[in-house]
C-alpha cells in the first residue's frame, strides 16, 4: 500500500477534495500543521513590539491508496492544490506495510 | 433676539458650512433636501427647559447613558463572534472605530447639526463644539450634558450597526471616512427630523428610542451598502461560520442590558413611562427570543442559541420606537411577531441574493420598518394608535418609514459610491482571503 | 387573628397542599394550589403603598432590575465556562430559555400568583397579564413595573441556577416544559410566602433577598433532579474539566456586579438600608472568596482562580437572606464561613454519589440554607436574631429553611418524575457522547 | 493655620517620614505612620457633612460603586489577554485577589487610615472595622457607606494595576502579601495627602478623581518592581503576544464602561459637575483612542485594536484628575494628547530596558503624571488652572506628583525588597516556563 | 523498527492507552486529526444557512515499537478501540529505519 | 529522499530550527502532538475533584531531506533539543519513496 502526505495551502482544501472524491476517493486524514520553508509569514505589530511570524499555516492530507492508483492520486492533489505561488506544497509518496479497517479487521485493499 | 431671526442667522450659517461639506463634493441628493429647508422653522428644541434640577432623573440618564455606552463594544462582541477568526478584530475595530471617531464628531458637529434648532430639516452650528453648554445647562430636568451624551451614544451605536453588513471585506481606512460622512449627512439630519423638532415630529409621527432613527436608518444604509461593495469571496458556497458563539452571546447580553438603557432612558427621566418603557423592552425581548427559538424548532428541529440571541436583539430592535408609548400585551405581540418578521427577515438576503454578512438589513431594515408600523397600530399611552381607534398614525409612520428609508438608501449609496471611486470599499482579494485583523491590522485575534 | 394560630392554620394548609401535590399530575396540582387562592386574603402586597414617586428610588430600581437581568446571562457564562467544550452552547441556552420563557411566564401569571394578595399560601389571578397595573401605579415609591419587573428578574435566574445539576445530559425540550411547571408549582408559591404575604412572612422568618427563595430553592430542587436524572456518562471516572475558566471568571464578575442590585435593590429604594446590604454583600463577597483561597491554599497548596470565582459567588448566596439585616462585621463572619462552608459543600456530592455538575446544591442549597439560618442568628438591623437577644428567630429561620427545602425537593422530585415519563428527561447516550450543542441545537460554540 | 506655613509644616514631616520610611523595614515604617496619626487634625473628612439623604444622589453613587467595582475584574480581563496563554488565569487572579484581600484590609484599616480625621500625613483608626459607621451616617447627601465602599473601589483597583508589570512571573504568595502592605504603607497615605485632608489637599493639589492617587502611584510603584524583579525568561527575544486579544478589548470596554462611575461618581452626587465629568470622560477616552490608532496608523500603517483600547484606557487614565474641573475643549486636547504621551510612554521601556509586561508605566505612570499636570494647566471649572491665569496651580500639582511618585517608588522599593528577601518574589525558571496557570494554581484557561 | 498509526475514535482513546500500557508499553504520540470517510459528518444551521460538516473528529495513535511486538500492539489497539460502528478507523502500520532517544542518543530498542 | 520526525520540547523549538537553518535546511513541518512516555504530565484540581494529566504538550517536526544529509540533520536536531531530562523526546527516521514540490512538478532533491 501506497501513504500519500500532502501538505497544502488551506483555503485549497476544499479543491483537492473534490478532485479526489472524483477519483472515487473518500476516505482522508487531514492534520493542521504550521509550515516554515520559502513562503514567508507575516509581520505582527503589539504596541510597538514587532514580531516576524515565520510560518505558514498549512493543512497535511494523509491518503492510503494502493500501488496502481497513487499516481493518479498524486496528480490529482498536485493539480488541486496548485496555485502556481510559492507555498503551494509538497506530496511525499512513501510504502507502507499494512492497513487494517479497526471495525472489520479487513486488510489490504478491502481496508481503504 | 427673535426666533425667526435666529433662525435666518443658523440656515445661512449652516447653509455655508453645508457649501463647504458639498464641495468636498459626495450627495446632490443632500444639497436637494437642503434647499428646500429654506422654509420657516416650525421644530424647537428637543426636550422642553424646565426650571430645576432632578437628582433621580439625572442619575438615572446618567446610568442610562453609560448603558447605551457599552452597548457599542457589545455589539463589538455580538458581531465579532459571528465573524471568522481571521476578522473577528477588524470587527471589533469597526465598532470601536465609531466610539471613538463619531464620538468626537458628535461634540464637534453632530448634537449641534441633530439638536440645535436649526429647522425643520436639518439643525444649526449654533452648539459648534458644545458652544453655549454649561454644567449648568439644564434640558428639562437633567443637564443638558448628560442629555447631550445620551443622545451620543445613539449617533455612535447606529453607523457601527451598518458594519455587520460589510464585514470580513470593507477596507477600514474608507470605512473610517465612511463613518464621518455618514454621519454629518445620513444619521444628524434624519436624528433631527425625527426628536430635533425636524419635519417627521412636526408631522406627529411617533418613534419613541429611535427604531426610524437608529435601526431603520442603518439598515436601509446596510442595504445600499450590500449592493455596492458585493459578496464576500466564496459566499455562499463555502462555510461562513461563527467562529465563537459564545462571544456572541456575551455581545447579545450586553446589547439586552444596555437597551434598557436606550429605550427606558428615552423617557429622559426615572418615571412611570420609564418603567413602562422597561417593561415593554423586556417583554418583547424575551418573547422575540421565544418566537424566533420556536420557529427553528419547528422548520429545523433545532433551536439554537445563535436563533435565541437573534431573537432576543430582533425583539429589542422592534420594541425600540414603540417602547413608551404601548401597553404590556401589545408588547407581548410585536416581540412575538420580532422573531417571526426576522426569522424571514434574514432569508431575505438569501432570495435577493446580496450577500449582508450579519444580517443587518434582516434584523434592523425589516426591524426597524416593522416596529415603526407596529408602534402606529398599538400606540395607546400618551398617544394613539390604530387600536385607539386612529389609523391615520399608521399613515404617518408608514410614511417616516418609507421617507427614512429612502433617504438612507440614496444617500449612503450615493456616499459608498464616491468613496469607492475615490479610495476604494474593499480589500484586495487575497487580503481578505488571509484575513483582515492581520493584513490591515497587523494583529491577530487568538494565540491559543 | 393571633400568630400561633396562624402558623397552625397556614402550615396544617401547607401540608394538606403539600399531599395533593405529591399525589397529583403537576398541573393538576397546579389547578388545585390556584382554587385554594380563592380564599380570604391573609397576606398583604409587599410593598406598603406610599403616596407619591420617588425619582432617587425609581432610578435605583431601574438599574437594579437591570443588574438583575444581567446576572442570568452571567450564569450562562459562570455555567458555560465549566462545562466541557461540546456542551457550551447548551448550557448558555439553559439560562437564555428561562429569560425568554420565564419572562413571559412572569407578566402571564408569575407576578400574580407571587405578589397578588390571595392567601397564605399563594397569590391570586387578579394580576394575569399585569391586570390593573398602569405606569401610574406605585408599589411603595416607585412604579409598580419596576417593582414587578425587579421582583421577575429573581424568577427568571432561579430556576436557570438548577440547570447547572443537569447540565451535559438534561434534554432541552423537557427543560424548556420543566421551567414552566417548576415557576409555576414551586417558585411561585414560595416567592409567596416569603414576599407575598404568605405564612413565611406572616411568621416572620427573615429573607432580605431572596437566600430561601432563590437559593435554598434552587438548591433543594436541584438536588431532587440530580438523583433523578443520575451521573453523566463518564462520571466520575473521565476528566470532567471546565473548557474555558476565563469565560467562568466573566460569568462571576458579572454575577457579583448584578449582586449588587439583586441585594441592595432589595430595599426597594435608594436609601440607607440599601447601602448597608451594598455593603455587607461585598465585605461577604470578598471575604467568601479568600477564605475559599485559603482552604485551597492549605489543603492543596494551589489556590485557583475557579476557588476564588466560587467563594465570591457563595459568600454572595450566604449573605443574600441577610444583607439589609446584619452589619458589616457580621457580614465578614458570614463571607468568610461561605467559604469554608461550601468549599465542603461542593465535595458532599462526592461522599453522596451524585453528580451534581456544576455544584448547585453544594453552593446554593448549603450555602442558601445556612444563610438563612446565619441571618436569625446575626438578625440587628430593624430585626433582631440571636445576637440582638432574640433565640426565636433561629427557629423561625429553620423552620422556613426546612419546610421550604422539603418543597421544592419534593415537588420538583414529582415534576421530574413525571416529565421522565411522559417526555424523557435526560438525552441517549450516543447524543450525550457527540455533545448537546451540535446534536440539540445544530450549531458548535468555537471554529477556532 | 496659614496655608503657607501649614504647607512647610507638611512637606517637612513628609520627608522627615519618609526618611524613616526609606530606611526602615516597611513594618516598622508603618508603625511610624501609625503613630504620627496622633497628632492633632489638620485635615478633615473628605465630603462636608450635609443634613439629609437625597436618593436620586444616592441612586447615583451606588451605581458608580457597583460601576468602579466592575472595573476590577474589566482589568483582569485586560491584563488576561495580554498575557501568554500559560498565564491567564494567574493574572485573572491578581485582580481578584485584590478584590478579596483589599476588599477586606479596606473595611478593617483603609478606610480609616485614609479618611479618618488623622493629620496632614494619614487618617487615623478611629473608624477601624467600620467603627461610629451606622446606616444613618451620612456623608454629605449620601450615606457613609456608599461613600466608604465607593473609596473602597478605588483602593482594590490600584494594586491590581501594578500587577500588570509583574504578570507571567511574579510568586502569587509573595504578591498577596505585597498587597496588604502596598495598601497600607503607599496606597492609604497618598489617599488620605490628596483626599483624606492630607497636605497635598491642603496645599490645594486637584486630583478630581485619582491621577495621582491611583494611576501615578500604581505606575511609579509598578516602575519600581519592575526594577526589582527583573525581565521575564526569554524576554524580549522571544514572542510575547497577547493570546486573546477580544479578551482584551472586552476588558477595555468594561473599564471605559466603569470608569463612568469612577469619574462622574467622584462629583458624589447626580449634579452638573458628574454630568460634565461624565462628559469629560467621554471625550478624552474617544480623542486618545483615536489618536492611538492614528500614530499606529502613521507609523506602521497598521491601526490595531490593541492600539485603540489602548488608547481609550490611556484618555481615561490623564482625564482622571481634570474630569469634573475642565470643559469639554480641554478633554478633547487632554484625550488627544493622551493616545500620543501614551504611545511613546510604552516605548520607554525598551528604550529604558526594564520589563513592564503590561505597560503599567507607560500608561498608568505617565499618563498618570500628565494627567495631574494637565489638570493644572487648564482647570477651569470651580478651580482655576493655567488657562485661567493661575499659574501657580501648576507648580502645586508638579510637586504633588513629584512627591507621590516619590513615595511610592521609594515604598514599594523597600517592600519589594524586603519581600523578596523573605518570601522571593518571583518564581523558578522553570515554574515560569511550564506556566504559573499550572504550576500555582492548578488549573487551566482553556481545555478547547 | 515498526511505526503503527492508528486513527481511532476520540473517546476510545483511554481504552486503547489502557490496552497498550498492560502490554507495557507507555509511550505513544497523539494527534487530533480530522478524519473524512464513510462516516458522516453533521449538520449545522446558523440563521437558516445550513453547513453540511463532513468531517469528523478522530485521534491520530503512533506508537513505535519492535518488530516481535507489533502485532500484538496492532491487535491490542484494533480491539480496544473497536465499536462495530462506521467510523472506528484505520491502523496503519510501516517499517522505520531507525529511532534515536534524543536524552540519551540512545538508538533501536533501547531509544524506547 | 529521508524523512525525519523529530518529536520535541515545544520551548526548544527556536533553537531546533537556527540549528537547521545553520545547516541550510529553512523547509520542515511542525506539528502540535500530545506526548505520552517516561516524563509525567501534571495535576489539575477543580472544586476539590483532582485529575492527572499524563500527557505532555511536543511539538512534532517533519523535515524530509537527501540521504547524503539525513546524518547531520538528526545530528542538528539532537544536540539543539537536548536537554538531558526525561521527555527530550524521540527522532523517527525513514525512507519515503518520493518527493514532489506541487508548485513545479518537481521531485526528488530538486523538491525540497
Ligand atoms: N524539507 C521539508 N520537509 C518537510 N516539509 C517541508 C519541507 N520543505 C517545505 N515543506 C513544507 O512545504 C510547505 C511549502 O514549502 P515552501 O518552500 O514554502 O514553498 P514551495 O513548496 O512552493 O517551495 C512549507 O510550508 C512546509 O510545510
Ligand atoms: N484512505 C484513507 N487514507 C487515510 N485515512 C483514511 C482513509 N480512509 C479512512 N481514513 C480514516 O479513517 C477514518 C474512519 O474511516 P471510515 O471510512 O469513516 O470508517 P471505517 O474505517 O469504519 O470504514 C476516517 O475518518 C479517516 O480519518
Ligand atoms: N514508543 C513511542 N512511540 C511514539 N512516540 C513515543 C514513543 N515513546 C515516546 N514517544 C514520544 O516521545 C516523548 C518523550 O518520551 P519520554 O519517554 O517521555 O522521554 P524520553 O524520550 O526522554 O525517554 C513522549 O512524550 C512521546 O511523545
């Protein structure tokens, strides 16, 4: 079985989700996470105290998928969440051994 | 020196400061309303000088001042609950934004342009800066400061009712403008036709807290508006949910507890038509929470505490002109009927498909227009209603509503229209997408 | 007719009432108390008729009703800061039903029953929908709206103090029926016979504002629902922890600002009496709160901000039956016993087995009832209790404590009982799992 | 007596005393205190005795005491906001310690120390635990204890400013103690100089409703334990940024709110001077609220709504003193000026290099000084300050704050010392890491 | 070394910490996550404007631990946290190349 | 490409990340988790009822770099997050498969 992580901006949460559902695909975990990296955050300003908050709130996507369809899977999320400016993200592909669906201890393909 | 006189001096006075406001150009429409005002004054001021000094009345308008006060950062909190996160200060921003700016123009313009004689369109210059105001100053029983403020407080609370409706997209730098125009052209000169001897008290129209004034006003302007600065960014596909509701309560508490302020505090003094207004505030308050909680129990079969503190203020916002001037059981069926109006009230915007992110035209357009109406049928104190057998009241509110609204409408969106031209209504679109409080305001709401 | 007598009469009255009740579906009941209003009036209006309006008076009971309004809403919040997060909303709308419910039960027949003159036992109808009551009318110095109205604010936040037992599981639609029959059947009458002109008063138990009224009420009713409606799913085994104490340290500010109206309006007038319960229910206040600090203090060596919240509010339920009838230096003794005194009053539900959320019956029963006791032992403001020489008033103080007590438990108990069947009171299991607001008012509190 | 002479006097035993105070333990310096109170009576009690009780006065003030009260816990919402996550409830608690332990060390010393007859430099203990105070006492046209508690409000309000500079690490004992000693030692004498009859009264210093009393003596000694207890861990690297800033702003509106009471309360009765000091109020808070958000805006083109409350609670702070004695001009230069003085008085401590977490200094002191120096320049209304050609008035109300913030640098200094000797004040590293919400008070704000 | 990642239902998480602390194993990693699947979110209605809310509240489990004891670890949080109910959720189980306790630099087994 | 969680004392955040932008790393993902292991969590008491809290606030940090890097990196953050008392945390690393900068398509080391 194939994990798929992306970590995207969050107001194209929504997007990716359609285009995945289209892809037949509705099962996902989605965690909130703070990403630091080329986008730059903001500036915030308390009575004259400057601070540069250097992250970016993103939204990681965890999707389990087996071989034949990751790609398309890939794809879909990377042309979802594409914007074209810098902080659209990343997708980390890795394998993994076993999934098991807890309220039928099926696994495999017939857990996702 | 005579009244006439003193007249002709305060129009042209007021007429050349009026020059100078339209060279700054906005509002023809203004300068037409302005130029019929060349008749006769037939209005005088306000509350009737009485020779002496009530300590109870003077306390209790001065608490009802501090009352109505605290209304404004509640509704500060009414509003910014109901925001998302990323705005819920660049709300808070725009009520306190009106305590502190229209606060200093009412002192310097507003009272004078709402209460100075003037005629019967518009006031004088003749209290420029509180001129001619001592602690002594007496407005029936109580200072005339005390009266002054109190009257301020409705001129603060009113165009910080309208920013329900821009909310999340309004740039604040022209909203700020917004709110000096606003005031001068929109809420002084209707202030004044209705309490300031202008031409709807002339005509005998009654609004005993300001529902005309204050919450018809502001919901007819929250319209105008609406239609000019368009739909948040993804309304209404995606959620536009309360971010806390809890503030939202707190505001719609603070809101109740100080109306008792804005409408018993209307009789000027701590007397039975005071514990009346009291009564009445706090029948259809609790009854329009009532009605508006059933009606979602019975379409959704879920009420809500968002439906009840909705309710609650819909009621407020009914009883406010009729307040001193109905009797309990009417209170009873125009705070019922508060939930119901307003219930559809908000779906409105959906069928006309505006986008009024709190719903301001819902609750205080419609509101306010059906407590105007509501007070012509069941005025029965100190005046005469429908049920006291005088259907010509209903004729006269009908028509400071429709006038009031009319008024509203035309002049802020002609105001909007200008100041969009000039300095732009709305943020940039990925502003508004990363959020208010941290672009325009270099803040944000929580660390949690 | 001599006193002994009258008690005699009045509490063989009580009982056989009593009996019916207990046997009877509450509304029958309900039926059956009102028929026995029909009867020679024993009692008289609370307040003796006074000539003439008093502006000082009408200001201070103006802001005192609305400090009162203001407390219930500051309930929502105390309450709503400790519930867990997913029942937020649920427990706010437990105190804004009863002001929208409450306050309309209140102007039908509440007052009318509570204060109309009937009998020793309850009022009468001659009041229903505020008959006969004008803005001319004066209760004492002051309009009888106003009178009405302060005396309605107490009706609306005691029943909304029981909903803290039965917060996290009670099912909104009985709550909602519940308020109704438990104003009616036990509000009602005891407000009666401790203000109306029933045979508490006539026997001359002390309660300047309401401690058995209003708290012992609540408490003792509270009690009855706790081992109605059992533990919620979890107790006490999960973590049962307040979601946002901020919120609750709000709820008390607000409810100890609101205090001041609720103890010293109780004197009906801005006089010296009211700035001595002014003074004894803050010096109690304070007090109550730092002695609860220390017992944290001592025994846990963490003095919380919840500690302190809670000895305020129950140095305020303490000193409430008390405050225009004790002086300062009894008040200190009465605040600080407060504090200790509910500090264990909030673990007897631990020894006891039941759960009681949010420790209504350990601050308002325990504290309610021994306020009342403390005000006939500390009684010597135009009173005298123990300390003044008058041993009487101890017993006069218990007997009211314990016949009150045993009512509203019992009836509440059967109220409850009945609604279980009929409608169910407690939610399923898998709603009170997800949480009440969104599975009862579709709506969340926070989108953080 | 000669004024002149009476002053020498005065100012003579001050040093003297202070002399001793500085170079003893604060105990015994309070003895020395104590026993100077022996002394024959310079002074006399702060409002002259009036015969009969007005009710609409009374209304009046027992609504500015239930008002000035609210202010406490507005502040620990103000205070709570601004502080990390971590923090709040311990800074929620030094407000409501105050309210607890203040609230009681006023009714047993304060009020006597610092309104007793006494001498030029304290009151006396002749009303210790209230004593000779019955429901009859009046003061002036309203009974005692209103007055008292009304005084009272002010004493638990100031030591809970302080805590604003030592919030996120101070050691809760230690604070506590701090308070009874700060308020016997600092807070009773200077009330007693500027209101109690004292010297700088006599000398004819205007403090109209607590410049100096309150705000410069809370900000010179929040200067001096800032001295003393050093910067925070990690400060100012790290992010110190306020975790909830509607907090914040809702604490600001309830202090605006309640500083109604504070300022319009200090005329004593419902008279024109409370209603131009309600006016005065109004301005200032509106003007510097504004002038706040226009330097940000300026500056950093970001007007923020910490800024604007800010600003509004900086105006409130400089009209203190001037409230009741200058017009509405004035205010409004006196308001502007404030949003200015202020937002650069916050700068001074990274410029100084001490850490005020809250800006106690920057605020309360400064604006506290220019406040009472203000006063003397444009006092007009039955007073007369610069404007009105009395130059002198400046020069009296330079020494006094001088002398005040003196004193109470000097105090606090030795208390603070001492204390940190004794008890520490300020918690281990790693306590102030994991937070003192934990750590001290074993609770959480929020389980969201 | 095994990663095992279960996303598991809020309220099952104390049973679960329970059947993997008799195990003896103490240390665990949780993340509130929100999980989109077969199970159904809820609505919400603010003022008549109904929200369709399809996501759901779930706890994310990693536990690390050795290869001899994964299954049993796998099996004693699949039962732990089963309910028969759509919506128990999924474990997620994959090889990691190393672990290292950053106290100690203490590496494999010993790091935990 | 390696992926490498780090699971840290919130408080020794900052200095994880200058450590790792010292080695030229700016991009990772922060994750807020809650710890349970070794180190204690605290007591909370409310009205007298008292509770454990036996989790820890962590933050989880997610960098995914080359294998040639991998070393220095878990060095970096091992020295940076050091403290030597219990609850330091833990370091997780494993391979993934594949990398893809959702901006430009690109992968593997050019990704991140
Ligand atoms: N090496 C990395 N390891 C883990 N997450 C990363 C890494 N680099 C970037 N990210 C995540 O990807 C997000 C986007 O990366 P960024 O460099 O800002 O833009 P882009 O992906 O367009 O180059 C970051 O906010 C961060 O959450
Ligand atoms: N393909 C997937 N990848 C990642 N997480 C998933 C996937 N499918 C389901 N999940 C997670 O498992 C949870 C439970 O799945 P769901 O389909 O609702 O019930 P069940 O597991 O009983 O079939 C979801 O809420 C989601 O968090
Ligand atoms: N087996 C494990 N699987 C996943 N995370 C773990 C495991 N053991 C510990 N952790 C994480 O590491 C953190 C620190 O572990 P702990 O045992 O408290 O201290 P130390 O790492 O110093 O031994 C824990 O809070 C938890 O988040």
């Amino acid at each position: 079985m194939i994990k798929i992580e992306a970590i995207v901006k969050p107001f194209r949460l929504t997007e990716v989700q359609e285009a995945l559902s289209i892809l037949g695909i509705q099962g996902m975990t989605v965690t909130e996470v703070k990403g630091f990296g080329r986008q730059k955050g903001h500036i915030e300003l308390y009575r004259g105290a400057e601070y540069q908050v250097n992250f970016v709130p993103k939204v990681l996507l965890t999707v389990v998928t087996t071989e034949d369809r990751a790609e398309q899977v890939v794809d879909a999320i990377q042309k979802a969440a594409h914007t074209g400016k810098i902080g659209d993200g990343k997708i980390f592909i890795s394998h993994i051994d076993e999934v098991m669906r807890i309220r039928t201890r099926e696994t495999g393909s017939e857990a996702i | 020196m005579s009244l006439r006189s003193l007249i002709r001096v305060s129009i042209s006075r007021f007429l050349s400061v009026n020059r100078i406001v339209i060279a700054l150009h906005p509002v023809w429409a203004a300068l037409c309303l302005l130029l019929l005002s060349g008749g006769t004054a037939l209005g005088q001021e306000a509350p009737p000088a009485a020779p002496t000094l009530d300590t109870g009345d003077t306390a209790w308008m001065l608490v009802s001042t501090a009352l109505v006060m605290l209304m404004t950062p509640g509704l500060a909190l009414f509003y910014g609950g109901m925001v998302r996160k990323k705005n819920v200060l660049s709300s808070i921003m725009h009520s306190f934004a009106a305590l502190s700016i229209i606060g200093i123009h009412w002192i310097v313009i507003g009272y004078s342009l709402s209460f100075g004689t003037g005629n019967s369109l518009i006031g004088d210059l003749n209290h420029f800066f509180l001129a001619g105001i001592t602690p002594d100053s007496l407005s029936g029983t109580i200072p005339t400061y005390v009266f002054m403020w109190f009257q301020g407080m409705f001129a603060i609370i009113t165009p910080a009712l309208i920013s329900g409706t821009i909310a999340e997209r309004v740039k604040f730098s022209t909203y700020v403008v917004f709110l000096l125009i606003w005031a001068t052209l929109v809420y002084d000169p209707i202030a004044h036709w209705v309490w300031g001897g202008g031409w709807i008290q002339e005509m005998g129209a009654l609004d005993f807290a300001g529902g005309t004034v204050v919450h018809l006003s502001s919901g007819a302007s929250a319209l105008a508006l609406a239609h000019l600065i368009g739909k948040r960014v993804g309304y209404p596909g995606e959620m536009f949910v309360p971010h806390n509701l809890t503030m939202t309560v707190l505001g719609a508490a603070l809101l109740w507890f100080g109306w008792f302020g804005f409408n018993a505090g209307s009789a000027l003094g701590a007397n039975g038509i005071a514990c009346l207004a009291f009564t009445t505030t706090m029948i259809a308050s609790a009854a329009a929470g009532f009605s508006w909680m059933m009606m979602e129990w019975v379409f959704h079969n879920k009420p809500s505490a968002l439906g009840v503190a909705s309710g609650c203020v819909a009621g407020l916002v009914v009883i406010t002109p009729a307040a001193g001037f109905v009797m309990p059981g009417s209170a009873l069926i125009l705070g019922t009927s508060a939930g119901i109006v307003c219930y559809y009230g908000v779906r409105v915007k959906g069928l006309l498909g505006f986008d009024d992110s709190l719903d301001v035209v819902g609750i205080h357009g419609i509101g306010g227009a059906w407590g105007a109406i509501g007070t012509g049928i069941f005025a029965s104190v100190g005046s005469a209603g429908l049920i006291s057998g005088n259907a010509k009241q209903v004729w006269l509110q009908f028509v400071s509503v429709a006038l009031v609204a009319l008024y509203a409408y035309v002049l802020t969106y002609a105001i909007g229209f200008c100041l969009d031209r000039v300095m732009g209504f709305r943020v940039e679109k990925d502003v508004e997408i990363a959020g208010l409080d941290r672009e325009l305001h270099g803040e944000v709401g929580y660390t949690l």
